[in-house]
C-alpha cells in the first residue's frame, strides 16, 4: 500500500511540473508553426498589394487591396483578360490587365473603335472606365511568344503596352510571363467593395 502511495506520489508531482511549463513550450512551438506557416504562404502562396493609382479604375480604387495568388500560373498559362501584377517597365511591382498573349496579333482599331486580337473586336463595356475608348492611340503588334500584351482599364489615363512600343523595340512594349508575381483574384479592401475579380466573358470569344 505505502508502495502505491509513493508512486502516485511522484506521478502526481510529475504533472504538476509537466503542467505549465508544457503548456507555455506548446503555445510557443504552435506559435512558432504558424509564422512559418505564414511566411510561406506570403512567400510563395498568397500575397496582398494595395492600388497606388487611378489606371486600373473603376474595377479597382485608389488604396483598394487585392490579393494575389502567385502559384496561379504554374500549372496553366496566362490567360485574356487576368488582372495581373508583375514587374513593370521601371523593375516596379505594377497591375494591369492581360489584353492579349504571346502568339496574338492585338490591334487598335477597327471600324467601331474596338481593340481586335486575331481579328475578332473585343467588347470592354463591362470593365472599361466610362467614357474612355479602347484607345485613342493606334497600335497593331504582334505579340512574342512568352509575353504579354497590358493594358489599365482607365485607358486615358494608363502607362501600359501601348506606351512603352518604341522605348522597347525588340519586345513593342509586352511583358515576359516570368515577370508575372501572380494574379490578382480578390478584392478585401475597402470591405464596403470586397468582391472577386473575374475574368470578362468577352476574352472568352477570341480564339
């Protein structure tokens, strides 16, 4: 009996000892777990941009927050009509959307002022800033094989494609897919605008 005693003795102390001290290592590693967790998904999972001027109006605001999912394209292509951000023509983290991709002949324009790509207009009502045309500077590019073709949509008042063709050359203004960060798929900030950000039926005509 005294045998018996003496051993729940021990197993007693023992937990009281194990008690807090356990708890406090367990809170510290869980912790732990979790920023590392967080700094890979920032890293290399889901990262957070907010919009630093007018050229992407009105689908995004001044000061809105976007996520962007940077694995999005490593499994599939670049898409018509994603809202990207990438690294821009000054080496700055830059948004703007995917008019047309490498292999696309993009021109502006044909007879009712509309951007073709490989021939077929492309309808912007539904992103377009009100009362901007698709452009009012003439282009007809074809675009190179793993490169992009980008443009705001607040088309009057947008550094996109379209301003950089003689700077570039070589490239008439297009992006490389490998500076693509990711697409942007959610809007969360301010919470009175969060929505998804789609992409337009219209890209879903061009061939």
């Amino acid at each position: 009996m005294a045998n018996t005693e003496k051993k729940n003795k021990k197993l007693d102390k023992r937990g009281e000892a194990a008690g807090p001290s356990s708890g406090f290592r367990d809170t510290v590693l869980f912790a732990g777990i979790g920023l590392v967790i967080a700094i890979l998904i920032h890293t290399f999972v889901l990262q957070s941009f907010y919009i630093p001027s007018e050229s992407m109006q009105n689908t995004l605001q001044v000061n809105d927050r976007v996520i962007v999912n940077k694995l999005a394209y490593r499994f599939g292509p670049v898409q018509r009509g994603d809202i990207v951000v990438f690294k821009g023509w000054d080496g700055e983290d830059t948004i703007k959307r995917v008019i047309a991709v490498g292999g696309d002949r993009v021109k502006c324009c044909d007879a009712k002022g509309r951007i073709t790509i490989n021939g077929e207009p492309l309808d912007e009502t539904e992103y377009l800033y009100p009362g901007d045309d698709p452009s009012q500077r003439r282009f007809d590019v074809k675009v190179p094989a793993g490169r992009l073709w980008l443009m705001g949509d607040h088309r009057s008042n947008s550094l996109d494609s379209r301003s950089h063709m003689e700077r570039d050359d070589r490239y008439l203004g297009t992006v490389s897919e490998e500076d693509v960060i990711g697409r942007a798929f959610v809007r969360y900030w301010p919470p009175s605008r969060v929505s998804l950000l789609s992409r337009p039926d219209a890209f879903s005509a061009i061939r």
